[in-house]
C-alpha cells in the first residue's frame, strides 16, 4: 500500500476490484452495443437500395414510424427505473444485470424472425423488454461502485466503467454499417450483438461479485482496504427514508440537469446517423462509421475528465463541489455552443460538422465528472436509488425526444432548416439543466444516508438533530 495523492488515504495496488470494474465496464460496452446498433439497424432495414435483393427484406416506415421505434426502447426503460434502483439495493448488483444479460441475448437473437410475423410493432414490443431489463444498468452501477470503491478512487474509475456507454457506441455504429452491407444485411446485426452478450453474460457470471465479501477471489488484505474506505453501510434490506429523499434539494437540482443531459445525449444516440445520412447526405456505410466517430470523443472527455476532478480534489487544487460545478459546466455550456454553430451548417460544410458533433460529444463526456458523481456524494448508500428516481423523469425526456425530433422534421430529415430548429432547442433546454446544477448542486453527505437514520428518529429524534441547529441550552442540557 502506499499514500494517497495531498492526504493519509492508503493506496492498494492491482486487485479484485480492477477485475469488478472490468467486468463492469464490458458489460456496459456489450448492452451498450445492444441499444446504439438499432439507429443503423433500421436505416438499413428501410434502405430501398436494396429493394430488390432478394436476401434481405426491406420495410416501408416512414420517419414517424421509425421515431416509434427509436424511442420504444426508453418507454420500458423508464417504467422500471425505480423498481431497478430498489431491486439492486436489495438482491445486489450481479443477479439483475446477469438477468438483463441474458434477455437481451435472446431477444436480438429472436428480433429478425419476429418481425417477419409481426412488422414494426414486434420490434417496438422487443425494444421495450430490452429498455425494461436494461433499466437496472445505471442503478446497480452506481449501487457496486458505492460498495467496491473507496472515496479517493471512486471519481477515476467511474469513468472507466461508465466509459463502456461510449466504447460500446464506438463499437456498435461502424461495425453495424458494414454487418448490414453483407449478404445477410440487418439480420446479421442483430445476431452478432446477441453473439456478443452471450459471451459477456459468461465472463459476468464467472468474475463478478455483488459485494468484495461475495468474490471468491477476493483477498483478505483488499477487502479491508476497501472497506475502510467505504462510504457505505448496513444491510441490503435496510428501510429506504423515501420522505427525507424527496426533501434534498440538491437532488431536485440534479433530477433538471439529469433530464436536460438525457434529451442531449438521445438526440445524438438516436438521430446522428439519420442525420448524417439524410440531412448531411453521406452514404449509409460512411454516415455508420462517422456516427462512431464523436463517441471516441465522449470517450475521451468522460475519462480525462473524471482523472482531472479526482486528481484535483485528492491534491486540494479546488474544493470538492467546485469540481463537480467547473466539470458539468464545460460539459454542459461546450455542448450547448456546439449545437448552435451545428445549427447553422449545411451539407456543403460537412466535414466542418463532423468535426462539431465529435467537439459537441467530447464536451458531453465531461458528465462523467459532474452531476453522474453527485449522487455518490450525497448518499453513498442510496446513490443508485437516487439515480433510478431522476432517470426515471428524465426518460420522459428520452421517450419524447425521437417523436419531437420526427416531428419537426416532418417525415423530410434531407431539411436543414427543420435540423436548425432541433439543434437550437437543445442548446437551450442544455443552458437550463446547467444553469440548475450550479444552483443546487451540493457535495454534503445527508444525514438520512446513514443506515440507522429511520430507527434513530423512531427512537428520539433529537439524535439526528444537526449539532449546528441546536440551541446553547440543549447543548449544556445533554
């Protein structure tokens, strides 16, 4: 062990926990492959090239259908976002995110013979099971980092597993492309993507724990390690303070930020390649492998910017919440400026947009260090329960943002004037969602995350009386 960077925090070098947030992060590379490859799975399941190959067949959805579409995936991964948030804090991390795993293995390997019999409305009810089982993937991350990590690395490595969402969506854009180029065309898509989190459900299995106590490689030394710095405590099944939750404002002040962050980042997730494809009328190939393009990007800002804020906080550069304010606001402000200079470049600047989108979702990946950390920071013992609560109000956003975006383009994406508007709203609703942030934004653990909180306001609740909100005479009286 040796000491941490400006403090007394003991450093354990290579351990368990390296291979937990391995397993972490290529989980959510593999359902992250699951849910970005349908965005170039349906151009080229409506590409009417190929109209006459008789290998593949085509579909006749117009936008507004493939909007539905798009957008089916969030409907499901909305209504369980609360209930996957409780499920992780009870059952622990490993089971829920083996069971989503696994259905979502079966379902893209099920997905190109179902549609045969039930059209674009198959694929709809499909995307909503995967939406469904793919709810608990934030919540039960931000639960196991919660108990694998201490607090001096947990903002480093976070952006690590988080950085699988980008790493995924690198992954999925191009490689999709060129699936859907060969003789099998769409098809294969989806039974590669199944192909892919077969494997992945097995290496999940086999390595990862819910807890350090439960991995059966663990040491005794680097459990200790761990523990010691852990935020955490108490048992699973511990009662939730839902009333004193609810109360936080600076969880109000992230629900803001987090909604204006999920309708950002689904324009960019769902629409790019149509895009790039229509709007900026680049080949369906070309337009898949560019899509991937600014996710390197994103992947880039998320770790830089996640290694920067811990290496500035541990150092004492700058107080904890200014981090988490500087971090957001670049993300935040850049993604807003960059959408606004996007508004106003046509197809004849293409590359000058390309290298906007790639600008617009490097900024974004500076989340990563923003408000994605707060929930840790105010509850480390129900950051994932937090975290389901604003998703879930933030993927309203997410569902509206595909059928907002197909109805201002009005069935006709070639418009880059009907883009302009799209762009522009999003620069603004990004200003707003920032602009909360910064208001409410706080770092302070709240007195509720401890585990006996609810017994000790049962048994008296001046116990749990913030010693600065007592009088001179109860001080002396006690």
């Amino acid at each position: 062990m040796k000491t941490c960077d400006g403090g007394s925090e003991k450093r354990y070098g290579f351990g368990v926990r390296h291979i937990q947030m391995a397993c972490m992060c290529l989980t959510m590379l593999a359902l992250f492959i699951a849910r970005s490859s349908l965005g170039v799975a349906i151009l080229a399941m409506t590409d009417v090239r190929r109209i006459n190959d008789t290998n593949i067949t085509i579909y006749e959805w117009d936008k507004k259908t493939q909007g539905m579409i798009l957008s089916s995936f969030f409907w499901g991964y909305l209504i369980m976002q609360i209930p996957a948030g409780l499920l992780a804090k009870r059952y622990g991390g490993k089971p829920i995110v083996l069971c989503s795993l696994l259905t979502n293995t079966i379902i893209c390997a099920l997905l190109p013979t179902l549609v045969k019999y039930g059209g674009w409305q198959i694929v709809c009810a499909c995307r909503v099971i995967m939406g469904l089982t793919q709810a608990c993937l934030f919540p039960g991350f931000h639960t196991l980092l919660g108990q694998w990590l201490p607090a001096h690395e947990i903002t480093s490595y976070s952006g690590i597993v988080y950085g699988g969402s980008q790493l995924g969506t690198i992954i999925a854009m191009p490689v999709s492309g060129l699936l859907a180029e060969t003789a099998l065309g769409w098809k294969l898509i989806f039974y590669v993507v199944s192909g892919i989190m077969l494997v992945q459900s097995i290496v999940w299995l086999l390595f990862a724990a819910s807890s350090p106590r439960d991995h059966r490689l663990m040491t005794e030394e680097e459990k200790e390690y761990i523990e010691k710095g852990l935020n955490v405590g108490g048992s699973k099944n511990q009662r939730t303070p839902w009333k004193h939750i609810l109360r936080t404002k600076a969880l109000w002040g992230i629900m803001v930020t987090h909604v204006g962050s999920a309708i950002s980042y689904v324009l960019f997730f769902v629409d790019m390649p149509t895009y790039l494809e229509r709007g900026l009328q680049i080949s369906l190939k070309d337009s898949a492998s560019l899509s991937a393009l600014p996710y390197i990007g994103m992947l880039v800002g998320n770790i830089v910017s996640t290694a920067v804020s811990q290496k500035i906080s541990n150092k004492g550069y700058l107080s904890l919440l200014t981090c988490r304010k500087l971090f957001n606001s670049i993300g935040f402000f850049g993604t807003a400026f960059s959408l606004i200079a996007l508004a106003f470049i046509g197809p004849e600047h293409r590359n000058l947009a390309i290298v906007t989108l790639v600008v617009a979702l490097t900024l974004n990946g500076f989340f990563g260090a923003g408000y994605m950390m707060s929930y840790l920071d105010l509850s480390p013992n129900y950051a994932g329960v937090m975290l389901s609560i604003t998703n879930f109000v933030a993927n309203f956003g997410s569902v509206l943002t595909p059928i907002t975006t197909s109805f201002i383009l009005r069935n006709d994406p070639t418009d880059i004037s009907r883009w302009r508007v799209v762009f522009l709203t999003c620069a603004v609703i990004c200003i707003v969602a920032n602009t909360s942030f910064v208001f409410f934004a706080s770092v302070k653990r709240q007195e509720w995350d401890d585990p006996d909180f609810l017994d000790k306001i049962k048994a008296d609740p001046e116990e749990v009386k913030p010693a600065l909100t007592k009088t001179k005479e109860e001080i002396v009286t006690k």
